[in-house]
C-alpha cells in the first residue's frame, strides 16, 4: 500500500499501469487528498475493506478482475455501495458508459484525464459522498431513537398495563372476599379460562384478554348484602331475586370504558350466568346469542364453584364436579366449550391444585348439604 497522507478526503487509485496511477497521484496529493494506490481488481478489494476510501478512481480495461466486477462487488455491499466511483478508461464506445452507470458508476472521465476536469470531478463527488454520510448516520440514528423511545413506550405502556390489572385483581377479590374462602377463586377462573381458550384456538390476543377480564365475572356481588352472599343456607325467593342483580351491577360498574379488559368485563359480568338452552340471567340468551366469553367463564366458574368451600355448603370431589360439566353441555353449557374443557381436563387439573389452598380438591365430603345448580335457575336451591 502506497499513499500520500492528508485530511480533505481519502482517494483509492487503481490501475494496472503504474505510470497511470502515478499521474493521478501527483495531481491530488497536493491538493490535500490521502492517496492510495492498487495496481488490480484483487488488490483494490483488500485495500478497500482497511482503508474505507472517500472516492474511487476505477479503471475499467485490467487483468484478471476488470473494473465492471469490481463496482458489482462494491456496489452490492451495504458497507460500500455508498462510496462514488469513478470510471477511468481510453475506451469510447457508449456501451461501456452505459454498461459502468447500470452498475452504479458515479461518474466517468475518459483518459488521459484532464486535471481541471478531474479536479472538480472528484470536489463534487466527496460532497456527494459527506452528504450521503450524513443521510446515513442520520438515518441509523433516527433508528436508535425511534427504538429508545420505542421501548419507553412499552416500558410505560408495561407499567401502565401491570397498574391497571393489579387494580383489577384487587377490585376482583374484594368483591370475592365477601363470598369466597380462597381468594385464589379468580386466579383459577382465570387461567381455567385461558386454558379452554387456547384449545379452542382463539387468537393469542384474545387469549390474553380473557385471562385479565374473567376475574371480574362476579364484581357485581360489590352491590349485594352480605347478610345475602354470608347465608349459611338456602336463599329465599327475595333473596334469590337481589343475588341474580350481581351480573346487572357488574356490567354497569364495568360499563362504557374503552378499555380491551374492561370491556371484556363487561360482557362476562352480564353473561356468565346465562344458559345455552336460555334458561339462565339476567337476560335469557339461549345458544350464540351468548357472547363467546361468557359461555367460557361459565363453565370454568361453576367447575370451580362445585370443587370450591362456600359459605352455604362443602366442596363436591372433582368427579362429581366433572360428571356435572359433562351432563351439562348443551343445556347449561355450550358443547363446544365442554369439549374444549375436557382436552385440557389435566391442566385444569393442575391450575386447580396449584391454586388450591384447603377448600377443593380434597375437601368434597358432604356433597349432600349442596343441590347442584342443574335445576331451574330460579328456585332459591341454588346458588351462583
């Protein structure tokens, strides 16, 4: 490597005739340039990847690799296809020219080069080469920021996510603490629901939003007396009427936010306790017409309500509960979502164990003392 060191710029050479390169230099190194020198096609590309040239002067006729492979070689090469190139030849024929700016030549100067010429040829070419520079660095750095702020955002987003359905837990198991011995009742629910979901091959995003929005499925029980929720026994048919009222004060509590999980919420609230036959409340929907959350939640919390201690009567063992789920579908339940509960009888077997904390899966003793919730959803037997 052979170059006369400067600061304007760093210019490579590359002829095969020495005499050539030699002209070339003693015209631009007392201009200020850094000049390089190459005397093939092989020699410029190692010469190239150390030195990062500002410009090339690239003759075209030489041995071996001719010029035509070398701009290919540059010009498909992001860390290169942006440096400007020169075509130095004695050939006239227009092909040539042609055939050079196809292949992104940025310029060509018949030999022997006249100084002026190549003089203002290469000033212009370097601006062309700093502004390009700065497109790029302002490119990769517009990218960098896009990408920091980028992932503000989702930090913030993140945080904003976590606060908001930390508040909804929180809301959830207040209104379940009046009811519920375990407090782990709606994280069951929840992730019994995420399971049928995903089996029935539900979008991901859907997935997810199901998963934050059953918890809410019995907020409405906020607005129900505890002398109601708290009775050890049989509700009476007054009773039975404000109870049912928990999936009206649910979805107005829930009600006009724009929020995907609150929405959700909404609909679950309202709709978890109606039937597939249309027997259930508040509105007597029967079959589609129940929005396809609800028809999941419905299942996913009577299995855990059955296997679950309440206030008014003992757990039932698991194979009762799952002989319910199974008689019910198609009356209580929609078919489609007990098939689904079954494929994924042992992960919900699993998340009910896991979950578990002493009211479930091993208390199911007096089964006597409770009346399913298969009879008419109006007689005070039952319980939601």
């Amino acid at each position: 490597m052979i170059s006369v060191k400067a600061k304007k710029g760093r210019i490579l050479i590359v002829d095969d005739e020495e005499r050539n390169r030699r002209l070339l230099q003693a015209v631009l190194a007392p201009l200020g340039y850094e000049t390089f020198l190459a005397e093939s096609g092989e020699a410029a590309i190692d010469e190239i990847s150390q030195i990062k040239p500002d410009l090339i002067l690239l003759d075209i006729m030489m041995p071996g690799m001719d010029g035509f492979e070398i701009l290919k070689h540059l010009k498909r090469d992001r860390e290169t296809e942006i440096i400007p190139v020169v075509m130095l030849t004695a050939l006239t024929d227009a092909k040539a020219k042609v055939r050079a700016f196809d292949l992104g030549a940025d310029d060509f100067i018949s030999k022997p080069a006249e100084k002026t010429e190549l003089m203002a040829r290469v000033r212009s070419l370097l601006k062309v080469k700093a502004y390009n520079e700065r497109q790029q660095n302002y490119r990769v750095d517009l990218e960098k920021e896009v990408a920091r702020v980028t992932e503000q955002l989702h930090e913030a987003y993140t945080g904003i996510k976590e606060t908001s359905l930390d508040t909804v837990y929180r809301l959830s198991q207040a209104a379940e603490y009046k009811d519920e011995d375990t407090g782990a009742h709606i994280e069951r629910v929840s992730r019994f629901c995420a399971a049928i979901a995903t089996k029935m091959g539900l979008a991901d995003r859907m997935i997810e939003t199901l998963l934050y929005a059953a918890p809410m499925h019995d907020l409405g029980k906020l607005g129900i007396p505890d002398e109601i929720l708290m009775k050890p026994g049989p509700l009476n048919d007054e009773e039975w009427v404000n109870m049912k009222k928990h999936c009206d004060i649910g979805s107005r509590i829930l009600c006009n936010s724009r929020n995907e999980f609150l929405k959700m919420g909404e609909t679950i609230a309202l709709t978890h306790h109606e039937r597939w036959d249309g027997s259930g409340y508040p509105d007597g929907l029967n079959g589609p017409e129940i929005p396809l959350p609800g028809r999941i939640t419905a299942v996913a919390d009577v299995f855990d309500a059955l296997t679950s201690r309440r206030p008014y009567r003992e757990a039932i063992p698991v194979d009762e509960a799952l002989d319910y789920i199974k008689d019910a579908s198609g009356s209580h339940f929609d078919p489609g979502v007990v098939s689904a509960f079954f494929l994924v009888r042992e992960e919900i077997l699993s998340i009910k164990s896991e979950y578990d904390n002493g009211g479930g899966l091993s208390n199911g003793s007096d089964s006597k003392r409770f009346s399913l919730i298969s009879g008419d959803c109006g007689k005070p037997r039952s319980r939601p």
